[in-house]
C-alpha cells in the first residue's frame, strides 16, 4: 500500500512539473512589435535573417533570437572566448558562449565540424549583446547542442589507458 501511495505521489509531481513551463513561440520581430501582449505569457524566440539583425540591432539587443547562416568560422581568435561566425552573403554575424573560455565541448565541436565541412546553414539561437549573440542551441541537421552543458570530464591518472 505504501509503495503504491508513493508511486502515484511521484506520477503526480511529474503531471504538475511538466505542465509548468511557458509554451515556446518563434515569431519574426515585427509581429512581435505589432502585439507584444500576444507574447506575455509565452517563451518567445525571434525569427530573424542576419541582414536584418545587423539593420535593426538596437530592436534585437537582449531579445532571445535565432538566425540561420552559413558558418565560416570558429576558434578562439581575436576574441576572449571561443564563438563562431555565421554569414549570409556579405553579412556576418558573431556568436559565442561565456560557458567555454578557449574550448569549445566534444559534440558542439564535432558539429561544428561538419557544418563547416559541409557548407551547409547552421541555425544558432540565444540571446544577442552588444558583442554578438550569446549562443544558448546550436542547430544543425535536426541536432540540438546547448553549450551551457559542459560534460564532466574523465580524470586523469598516469598509466591509465585512457
């Protein structure tokens, strides 16, 4: 009796806690200058070309924005920590992550890699500052890697195999 009370006490927490979170809406800027109330209540991304970003700056700045482009670089050159560039024709646009000072994490570098390999669009969203856009996902071929996660690393001993 007792184990079952606790089994359905568990089930009920979970109902509640997945029910918490504000529904995720992606808007483009202009629909959510034109009704901002219609967005109160709601996570909102907005959608945006790097174009644009780059036009309308001041708008954007610390909204949590997501662009897609093709990326052209990254590393840890000619800036305090790693970051990325995307581009859209002559347009670029840098995105970077206070998590990682001078490297960036295993899966966000092997996709990274193979966008870059690929040329193919990679789609970052986060929340854009005056230096660029403070990366929270990175996106690619329907891979998700958030760079606030940075996986434990395997200790060290000499002689070991690893």
């Amino acid at each position: 009796m007792l184990f079952t009370t606790r089994i359905a006490c568990a089930a009920a927490v979970l109902l509640l806690a997945a029910g918490c979170g504000a529904p995720l809406v992606r808007a483009p800027l202009d629909d959510v200058l034109t009704d901002p109330a219609a967005y109160k209540a709601r996570e909102l991304i907005v959608t945006a070309d790097i174009r644009d970003v780059l036009g309308r700056y001041n708008l954007y700045r610390d909204r949590r924005i997501e662009v897609t482009g093709r990326l052209v670089y990254y590393g840890t050159r000619s800036f305090w920590t790693w970051h990325l560039t995307l581009a859209d024709g002559e347009d670029r646009l840098r995105c970077y992550t206070h998590h990682y000072r001078l490297s960036v994490g295993r899966d966000a570098a092997v996709m990274l890699l193979r966008a870059l390999g690929a040329h193919k669009p990679l789609t970052v969203n986060g929340v854009l500052r005056n230096d660029g856009i403070d990366i929270m996902e990175i996106i690619y071929e329907g891979q998700r890697v958030r760079p606030d996660y940075k996986p434990p690393e395997a200790p060290f001993y000499p002689g070991s195999p690893f």
